[in-house]
C-alpha cells in the first residue's frame, strides 16, 4: 500500500558554492565556537554524507534527539546548516531535512591573503 503523504522524496541542494571562513571573519565566533563540539562536528560531517531528519540524524550520530536538536540549531544559527525540505513520517507527522549550507565548508587561520585568494579562485 503506498503512502498518501511522500516520506522520504530525494533533495535538492541548493547552490553548491564554497563557503570560506577566515579566523577574522565577521561571525567567524559563531563557526567556530560551534565547530568546538565533537557532536556538533560529527552531525555537521554525516550532514555533507546526505540530508537527513533529526532523528536520522541521531541514529547515524549515536546521540538522543534532545542532543541533535541542540546542535542543529547552533549550526543553523551559526549559518553551516539550513532546513532544505520537509518529510512526513509513517504517521503523518511532518519532519524537517536539514543540509549543509554550500559545500565545502572551508576553514582559514591565519592572515595569508595567498591562501585564501587559491581557495577562492580554485572555486573549493
């Protein structure tokens, strides 16, 4: 028997440009300070694997829900991740998907303009 409501519908990632983030960047703090956690790290990595819904999410990461949400929103607020769609569970309920914003998402210490003008014009 099929579904009335589509469960899980392939997603479409949005752009795929790079996102470059240099130590002295504006909102670099927020990159960073939330890159500082191991789960936020390991959610951020399975995220780049393929979209996924929090409880996927917690699943594929080992952690609670609880943990996930938690996560998910320092990377939305921190601008790495960003719901791209919406599911619908076996019962009805709706659950967000959540993908990396750009891909990849590179990281920059230091003041070597020659650096980030490579990365920049190799399009990484």
């Amino acid at each position: 028997m099929s579904a009335l409501l589509p469960q899980k519908p392939p997603v479409e990632r949005s752009g795929s440009d790079s996102r470059v983030v240099s130590l002295g960047d504006d909102g670099s703090d927020a990159v960073f300070s939330v890159l500082s956690s191991t789960v936020a790290r390991r959610v951020l990595a399975e995220l780049y694997r393929s979209p996924a819904t929090q409880s996927e999410l917690a699943d594929r990461v080992d952690t609670s829900i609880q943990n996930v949400s938690y996560h998910l929103d320092n990377l939305v607020d921190a601008g790495l991740v960003d719901v791209v769609d919406e599911w619908y569970s076996e019962k009805g309920r709706r659950m967000d998907v959540y993908a990396p914003e750009g891909s990849p998402l590179v990281l920059v210490v230091g003041d070597d303009t020659a650096v980030l003008d490579a990365v920049t014009d190799r399009g990484i």
